[in-house]
C-alpha cells in the first residue's frame, strides 16, 4: 500500500452459528466490528478490515480470527507500506 492511502483487507468466513470476525492488529491490539468512523482502523460488517491514512508504522502483520462455538480459523496477511 502507498502512505497516505486507505486499505481494505477482507476476511470472509461462513459457518453455523455465523462466526465473529475479529482483527488481530500488527501492534498487537484486537479489533472486533465497530461503527463507522470510529478511528484510523475499523471492522466492517462483513469483516473486512479498513485502515485508513496507512503509514509505514502500520506495516506488519494482520491476523483475522473468526471464532463460534463451533470452532475457530485465523489467517494472516502481511501488509507493506
């Protein structure tokens, strides 16, 4: 991604029950669905996550987490700024 620009990293997951989608940020925060505008870094319905006016400290790695009492998947995506 270019400094300055927004990013949006999806993650989508299905399941019964529907699982929770949660971000695990590269600084080590958790992020779960928030309203909108509420921040640089926001989960949307769908579970995509948005950050927005990325800087190179935003580099890293991002893990989405989906999680039901059915059980639970992650994948992580390497973001380069």
């Amino acid at each position: 991604a270019h400094s300055g620009s927004s990013v949006a990293l999806p993650c989508a997951a299905r399941g019964s029950p529907a699982p929770r989608i949660s971000w695990l940020l590269a600084n080590g925060t958790r992020l779960s669905r928030s309203p909108a505008g509420s921040g640089r870094a926001s989960v949307e319905p769908d579970g995509t996550l948005v950050l927005r006016a990325v800087t190179v400290h935003d580099r890293g790695l991002y893990t989405c987490l989906a999680e039901s009492p059915a059980g639970s998947d992650a994948l992580a995506v390497k973001l380069q700024v």
